[in-house]
C-alpha cells in the first residue's frame, strides 16, 4: 500500500491536475465494476495522464480492461495529497487572476501618471521641486550634491524593496510559473509521441492558462505604481535643482567616463553625469538592501 501511495503522490507532485485525473479513475472503478477502460474515461481525462498512470503501475491490466493495484492506497494518497498540495497549489494560479487593486492602488497609478508630464512641462517640475525641496533641500545644504543623490538613491532602493516584498504575492507568482512550466513539459512528451489528441487538450489548456497573464501583469504592476509615485518626485526635485543652476557645476570621477565629469555633461548621449551617476548607485544600494534584508524578489 505505501508503495502505490508513493507512486501517486509523486504523480501529483509533478502535476497537479493528475489528482482529478486520479480521482476520476477511482471514481469509475468504485461504481460497481474494479475494472476501467480508456473509453470509459476518456471524455474526463488526457491519454498523458492515462499513460502515466500504467506507466507509474498505478494501473494494471485486468480481466478486460485495467484496475487500480491498490484502491486504498490510491484513495488515502488523494485524501492527503489532492486535499493539501494539490488543491492550495490550484488555489494559488486561480487567484492570479483574482488580483484587485485597491482605491489608493489606482489614485497612486493616476497620480504617477501625472507627475510623468513633470518632465516635459517646467511649470510641473517647479512646482513638484519646490515642494520635495522643503524635506530634501536642509540636507542638500549640508552634504555636497553628489552625497545628496547617494542617500536619495538608497532610500528609492530601500523602499523600492520593501514595496515590491509586501505588495507582490510570490506565491501566486511562483504558482503560475510552474503551471506554464507543467503545461510546457507535457506537450514536449505529447510531441515526441505524436499524441495529437493530447496536444490538442493541451492547446486548449494553454489558451485558458494565457488568460492569467493579465492577472500576473497586475501583480507585477501594482508595486511598480507606488515606486513611481514616490520616485518620480525626487527624480524631479534633482532635475529642477540642476536645470534651475541652483547647483554649482561640481565634478566628479565616473569611470567609464575615463576621468571628471561637470553634472551637465553627457557621458552617454543625452545621458547626463548626474543621472548615470544616481542610477548606479540606486543599482548598487537595491542589491546590497535586497541581501542584507533577505528579501526575494522573485518566484522560487
């Protein structure tokens, strides 16, 4: 018995939908008969799934068709597998698409938005500089410039970070992924057999599958849309105090640059030094931040 439930549990293990399939079998060969045949389940399960079955010795032959080498064991397995492993991990891809945003989710995205015209309109940026400049500008009198952009680039980092930990649902992620993953692996095995019946049911799997994408965009979008909303107006602020010549043209050593370089100077293209300058080390400090608070960041 614990044999054929080791069998089972790694079946659903390595996909979940093998506990429905499972349960179907198991479900005809309790109606009156211990015997099944593939035309009596074929309307409810994939012939991968049957095959994996008599490949696994879940299924024996019997007198006219197959039965189940141990009806208990395959009935405790699902008790405790398909009613735990299999079901939250169900639960988790159906919700993915379940995703809501709440009030200030969407003002925060209307919000960035408009703080996006700050770039090409100067009345914006004055207004929206001069008004982080109250929080930021003591210590900008205190620090040289390129000290300012160091400490705004750690805090972006810092709660960049903790916004994308407590907002982003890994799990749900991580369960769409490995869906994808599932789905991907038996239509290579379906195609290597020619099963066309099989890659059919797979297509047709896949196209529902597709419909979680928007789901996951808006799981991956909603921390997007309040880094922005608290990124843009200290990326504003630093751009209105340079173009404004608020801030005496300082130099500093980049590198890549091959030697000192004013704020004003581009380095690549219209990139400017100050901006290339903010951005590595908005890079370095989310990386050491990420690390040092242990905080993933992406599906496992």
């Amino acid at each position: 018995m614990a044999r054929t439930a080791q069998k089972v549990e790694s079946l659903i293990a390595e996909d979940s939908a093998m506990a429905d399939a499972l349960s179907v079998v198991y479900e005809r060969t309790d109606e009156g008969s211990d015997e099944v045949e593939w035309g009596d389940v074929s309307d409810d399960i994939t012939s991968g799934q049957w095959g994996r079955m008599i490949e696994k010795g879940i299924l024996v032959d019997g007198i006219h068709g197959f039965e189940l080498a141990n009806p208990d064991a395959v009935e405790s397995a699902l008790d405790d597998s398909t009613g735990t492993t299999a079901a939250t991990s169900s639960a988790d891809v159906d919700d993915v698409d379940g995703t809501t945003w709440s009030k200030w989710d969407k003002l925060a995205a209307v919000a960035s938005i408009g703080l996006f015209a700050g770039y090409s309109i100067k009345s914006v940026r004055s207004v929206v500089g001069g008004a982080v400049d109250v929080f930021i500008g003591p210590i900008e009198s205190a620090v040289p410039f390129y000290v300012v952009i160091m400490i705004l680039a750690m805090l972006t980092g810092l709660y960049s970070t903790l916004l994308q930990d407590n907002l982003m649902d890994m799990d749900k992620m991580g369960a769409y992924q490995q869906r994808m993953k599932d789905i991907q692996k038996r239509q290579k095995e379906a195609r290597e057999k020619g099963d066309e019946q099989e890659m059919e049911r797979i297509r047709e799997e896949q196209m529902d599958a597709m419909g979680d994408q928007m789901g996951m965009f808006k799981e991956q979008f909603r921390p997007m849309v309040w880094t922005m909303f608290l990124t843009i107006p200290v990326f504003l602020w630093m751009y209105w105090r340079i173009g404004t010549g608020a801030v005496v043209p300082q130099e500093i050593i980049i590198p890549m640059a091959g030697g000192p370089l004013a704020w004003q100077e581009g380095i690549l293209g219209p990139m400017q030094a100050w901006i290339i300058w903010y951005f590595l080390c908005s890079m370095a400090f989310t990386q050491l931040i990420r690390k040092a608070l242990n905080i993933q960041t992406t599906p496992t």
